[in-house]
C-alpha cells in the first residue's frame, strides 16, 4: 500500500468514527426525536375548571324533598338509587317531562331498576315514611340494580344524599 492510499484510508476511518454520524441532518433528527419524547412524557397540568360549571353541593334530601328535581320548568332532574342521590340532568331526555324513564325522576328508582318495571308501586309512595329497604327482591334483581348503580356511578354526579324524614329530623336535632 503506498502513501496516498494509506492517508485515504485513514481519513475514511476518521470520517465515520465521528464526522459520519454528527451530519446537521442527524442532529436535526435527534433534536426532533428528543422533543416528540419529551412533549410524550411531559405532565399534563390538570384541566382548570370552568368559570361556568356550578359547584356541586352534597345535600341531604328526603323522599318529599326529591320530588321537585323532577326537569319539569327546567329544573334539574335528579333520582335516588339505594341513598345516593344522582344529577341525572344530563340524561334528561330518558328523565325529564315526556322521557321514557320520566317515572324515576324526583324520586327513589332502586326497586324499579331492579325489577324492570315502571309500575307507580315501584315508587316509595308515603313520602314522609321509611325508605324503601329492597325487602323481597332476589339475587337476580339486585344484580340487576348493581349494574345500574354502577352505570350511573360512570355517567352521572352524586349531589347527595336520600334519608327518611324521620332521620332527617334527628339528624338536624343536634
Ligand atoms: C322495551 C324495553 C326497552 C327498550 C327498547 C329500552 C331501550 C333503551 C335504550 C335504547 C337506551 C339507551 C342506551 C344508551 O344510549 O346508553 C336505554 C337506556 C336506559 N334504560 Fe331502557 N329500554 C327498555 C326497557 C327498560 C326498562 C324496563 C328499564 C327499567 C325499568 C329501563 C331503564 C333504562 C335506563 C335507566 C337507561 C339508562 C339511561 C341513562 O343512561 O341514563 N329500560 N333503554
């Protein structure tokens, strides 16, 4: 190998020991794939809440005291299933004045879901009595109301809570 050749190579190797691979090209490239992963894994700040959303207060209801969150003069809708009070105001079109499930609103809607059924007996019907306690269902229909619970717990906010007018008053004794 003569002198010439031998220099050639050497710089060959030099090139792409080094020169080769930091081409602006490739530091273009890096830079780009750094910043994609970077905007990947960077924290997302938590969403501000909005100026228009109104705030949620949990309030204690009783059967009577439900009855008015039924959507009519629009007005919220709001059902109770098992003591939990949902703002169902969003599903209005099943819930509000003329919806196929306009039964349950303003009222308490465990044992209807459960059973299927929108027959007014469904309903907690002394306003000013206990609750409905679920006596008599059967395994299939408190699965059957699980589901549903478990779906409004998905879709819809709680705002409170359904107590007795008995346990209302003791509650607000002290
Ligand atoms: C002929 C029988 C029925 C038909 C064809 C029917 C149809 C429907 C349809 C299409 C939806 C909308 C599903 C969605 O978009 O998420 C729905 C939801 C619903 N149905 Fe029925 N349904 C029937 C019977 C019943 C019965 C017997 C009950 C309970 C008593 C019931 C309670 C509900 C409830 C609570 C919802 C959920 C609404 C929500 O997401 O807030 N349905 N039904």
């Amino acid at each position: 190998m003569d002198y010439v050749e031998k220099r050639m190579n050497d710089e060959a190797a030099k090139a792409s020991a080094d020169g080769g691979f930091l081409t602006p090209l490739n530091i273009l490239l890096m830079g780009v794939v750094a910043y994609t992963t970077y905007s990947m894994l960077r924290p997302t700040p938590p969403p501000k809440p909005s100026r228009d959303a109104a705030p949620t207060i949990f309030r204690t209801y009783t059967p009577r005291s439900l009855l008015p969150f039924n959507g009519e003069q629009g007005a919220p809708v709001f059902l109770a299933v098992r003591g939990k009070v949902f703002d169902v105001s969003r599903g209005r079109n099943f819930y509000g004045p003329g919806g196929p499930y306009s039964n349950f609103a303003g009222r308490d809607a465990s044992r209807g879901l459960a059973c299927g059924s929108f027959d007014e007996d469904m309903l907690t019907k002394d306003l000013d009595g206990p609750l409905d306690t679920l006596e008599g269902l059967g395994a299939e229909e408190m699965e059957a109301l699980q589901g549903w619970e478990d779906r409004f717990n998905d879709k819809y906010d709680i705002v409170g809570e359904l107590v007795s007018a008995d346990a209302y008053k003791e509650k607000n004794k002290a």
